[in-house]
C-alpha cells in the first residue's frame, strides 16, 4: 500500500539523472494515475447502481448499506476536506436515500447531506479571502475561525411557556 486514497492523484516521481528514465517515470506516472481515476469513477458508478437496484428491488436496507459503503470509501476525501470532488456523486447518493425514505436512518441522511453541503460550499466559496487571518491547525493547514451570533433576549422577562 502506498497510503494512496482512492480517487487521489499519486504525486508526481522525483527528478532522475538521465533524462530518458525520468521521461518513462514521468509517463508511467501519468498512465497509473489516470487508471486511479477511472478505478474510482467506476467505483462510483457502482455504489450508485447498487442503490438504485436496492430501490427498484423496494430493498431500503441496500440503499442504507451502499450509503455507508460510500461514505467509508470517500472517508479520506471527507476527513481531507475536499468534498467538492464528491458532490455529483453524493448528489445522486441522496436522490436513492430520498427515494428509498429512510426516515429512521437519520445519521445517514444527515451524513450525506452534510458531504454534499461542504462540497456545494467548496465549490462555490474562495479558496483564499484576501486579508483574512486564518488560525493555523496542528497539521499546518489553516482553519477558518468558527464565530457564534447570540441569540437576541426575549423582552418582558418572564419563563418560557
């Protein structure tokens, strides 16, 4: 294992003595990454026919599986932060779940609702605000700071009813 996530490019070889073998790395390189890619599309692909099948077959459960299936193979994807790479996908994850109502599976609809939320914000919000100050996280990366509003204070003083 090369600590690879599915659907993550492999970064690109190091520079070589002689330019020939750096050329074929560098054309490997280009060729196991775009397998990567269609191995993780298909992957996909997959999972979404699964629910969809799990739907026409009025099997709730296998649309419930494929989510959490789903959601376990795209974990690094979700714990990295990039979840705009996940929103057709994810969009289409949540069609199934609608279909198959599952009502009592509130993790999953929320779990998959919140991936397709972060990846609809990421592709729509700037990578970099100009002139904000970002605090720094222990891995380096910077995180934006979480600020609340107070509620406004009820007038008249007296208990909830």
């Amino acid at each position: 294992r090369e600590g690879l996530g599915l659907g993550v490019s492999p970064k690109q070889p190091g520079e070589y003595s002689r330019s020939s073998q750096h050329l074929n790395t560098v054309e490997m390189h280009k060729q196991y990454s775009e397998w990567a890619l269609e191995v993780t599309r298909d992957a996909h692909k997959s999972f979404l026919r699964a629910a969809e099948l799990g739907n026409t077959l009025q099997e709730p459960w296998l649309v419930c599986n494929t989510a959490v299936y789903l959601w376990n193979y795209s974990h690094h994807f979700i714990e990295g932060q990039n979840t705009k790479e996940l929103v057709d996908v994810f969009r289409d994850l949540l069609s199934q779940v609608k279909q198959a109502k599952l009502h009592n599976e509130q993790a999953i609809v929320c779990s998959v609702c919140s991936v397709l939320a972060s990846g609809l914000v990421q592709r729509w919000a700037p990578t970099k605000l100009e002139g904000s100050s970002l605090p720094q996280s222990a891995g380096g990366k910077q995180k934006p700071r979480r600020t609340t509003t107070p509620l406004p204070k009820k007038s008249g003083g007296g208990k909830a009813p």
